[in-house]
C-alpha cells in the first residue's frame, strides 16, 4: 500500500458537528471511510488556516485515494 496526504475543509454541518461532538467524532468518521475503501489511518491532524485537517493514510491505490 502506498501513503497519501490528504486534506479537506469542514462544511457548516460538519463544523457545528465538530462543536458539539469534539474531535473524535470527525476522526471516526474519516476512519470509516478509509477504512471501507481498505485502507487504515496513520495520522489525522487538525489545522488553522485554508484547511481544517490533514490525514495521512495507507490506501491500495489512487482510485481508492480519489
């Protein structure tokens, strides 16, 4: 499996999500996904700036990163 930075933005929802619930919740979240596509999470990393987290995963290929 090859690693893959990726990053993304919270939507409002997500954001009031994360308010509410804390960190957890989202990186849970993020697992799942990773996770259903055969990859695992190695990091997952929240910022200030243009983008909201950085997460580092072990994916199977770019169809499974996209």
């Amino acid at each position: 499996m090859s690693k893959y930075l990726l990053h993304g933005t919270y939507t409002e929802e997500g954001l009031k999500g994360l308010l509410q619930e804390g960190g957890s919740k989202r990186r849970q979240a993020a697992e799942q996904v990773v996770q259903s596509v055969g990859g695992t999470v190695e990091a997952y990393y929240f910022s200030f700036g243009n983008k909201d987290f950085f997460l580092i995963a072990d994916l199977p290929d770019n169809v499974s990163a996209t």
